[in-house]
C-alpha cells in the first residue's frame, strides 16, 4: 500500500503556544502516513510533525482542520491526499479560546407556577383525546365494518374452490 500524503499550512492561534520558538505558524508541513493508519495514529503524527508531543497531556489543544475552501473537515484517516499547491489549513487554537464557557443554569420557575402549567398542559391533552374518542369510535368501526367485509369474501371464495375441488375428486 501507497502512503497518504497530507499537506498543511499550519496556523498557530493558541495564546500557550505562540511563545513556543520551536512551533512555526504559517509554515506547510507534510505528514505521511500509511494508508491503512487509524485517525489516533494520524492526529500522534501531526502532534509529532508540529513539535506538539511534549504538551500533548499537559495543555489542552485543540486542531481544527480546513479544506482548501474554508470548510471546517474532521482530522481522520478518511482525507484523501493532496499536494502542497492546495493544502488544508490547520489551526491549532486553545480549548475554549474563542468563547467564553459558561455554566448553564435552568431558570428558576415558582414550583406552584410549574405545576399548574403541567395540569394546564395535562387538561388541554385529556380534552383533546375526550373529542377525538367519537371520531375514533366511528373510525374504528367503519374499519372493523371493511374488515368483516373482506373476511366474508375470503371465506366465501374458499368455499367455492373447496366445492369445485370436491366435485373433481
């Protein structure tokens, strides 16, 4: 099997690494790969390529990988090769660095006005199901009426091939 062939245009966005001299932002890199590699494989291949090893368990790091469009595509053995006129662009940026993680917070309702709009809601349902019982009912037996129907027919051809099956006996 042939190696893959992936080419980068490595831009460095985390704040962490910026005065990391041995980590240049801007430059391509190649990373070759086999072709049957796993995409955890693939990712320790880049970590090594850009010098990243070190940090990979100390800091948080984060690879998002642009094709040569803009659109943001998964880092995985599924890329297909490409040349060093038309890389994909690699940002590596920090955990959070372009918004602010905040802790999400149910707003605190009156327990009172959370019960009576759950029976409010339960009431709608209950009246709702009380005027489709009639049309139910009346659905129900028209299909009940077209099932007997068919049955009958059924029955009733059965029981003309079992007499003219009888009379060639």
């Amino acid at each position: 099997m042939r190696n893959k062939e992936l080419w980068f245009t490595v831009r460095l966005l985390s704040n962490k690494l910026r005065e990391d001299h041995s980590i240049s932002d801007g430059g391509v890199v190649c990373v070759s790969i086999p072709a049957q590699t796993s995409t955890l494989q693939l990712k320790y291949q880049v970590y090594r390529k850009l010098n990243l090893v070190h940090i990979v368990d100390e800091e948080k790091i984060v690879f998002k990988l642009r094709d040569p469009t803009g659109a943001l595509v998964p880092l995985s053995n599924q890329l297909e090769s490409n040349d060093s006129s038309c890389p994909f662009v690699l940002e590596v940026v920090d955990i959070h660095q372009h918004i602010e993680a905040v802790d999400w917070q149910v707003p605190a309702l009156n327990r009172s006005e959370n019960l009576t709009s759950q029976i409010g809601s339960l009431s709608d349902r209950v009246e709702d199901l009380e005027h489709r019982m009639d049309d139910l009912a009346e659905d129900y037996a028209d299909k009940l009426v077209e099932e007997l129907q068919f049955l009958s027919s059924q029955t009733a051809d059965l029981k003309k091939m079992m007499v003219a099956e009888s009379k060639t006996e």
